[in-house]
C-alpha cells in the first residue's frame, strides 16, 4: 500500500492563502490511477498553456502546472 503522507492544496480566498493537509491511504491500484490522472492533467494544462493569450489566465495555468508537477514528484519520492 502506497501512503501518500501529504498534500498542500493553496486557496485563494479574499487574497489571503489557505494551506489544508490532506492524508490519504491508497492502494497500489489506486496511487497509480491518481499519478495517471495528474499526468494527464498536467498534458492538458501544458496545452491550455499554449494555447492561452491572456496573461493573467496563462500565469495562473503555469502556476497550476508546478504544483501538479510537485505532487508527481513527491509521489513518486514516497514510492521510492
């Protein structure tokens, strides 16, 4: 079983950020589907991203981006 420790979601409500830890307990089954689902999203922002002539929306995309990469990162550091 995969045990994915924690993950920092930041919302920004009212312009102030908000840090919730979420643990989870995921098979290796499900761990897998999860990091499948985040590359593909990741594929998907990486095209929004191009696609995208708005400044303000693009940096948005990109900082979405960096932090669905770190999740992938450190998902794949618990594996180890």
């Amino acid at each position: 079983m995969k045990v994915i420790k924690t993950v920092r979601l930041l919302n920004e409500i009212a312009d102030e950020r908000i840090t919730a830890m979420i643990e989870m307990r995921l098979e290796d089954q499900e761990a897998g589907m999860v990091e499948e689902l985040l590359e593909t999203y990741l594929s998907d922002l990486s095209f929004e991203i191009g696609r995208t002539d708005e400044y303000g929306f693009r940096q948005e995309l990109k900082r979405k981006k960096h932090m669905v990469q770190d999740v992938i990162s450190r998902m794949h550091e618990r594996a180890a």
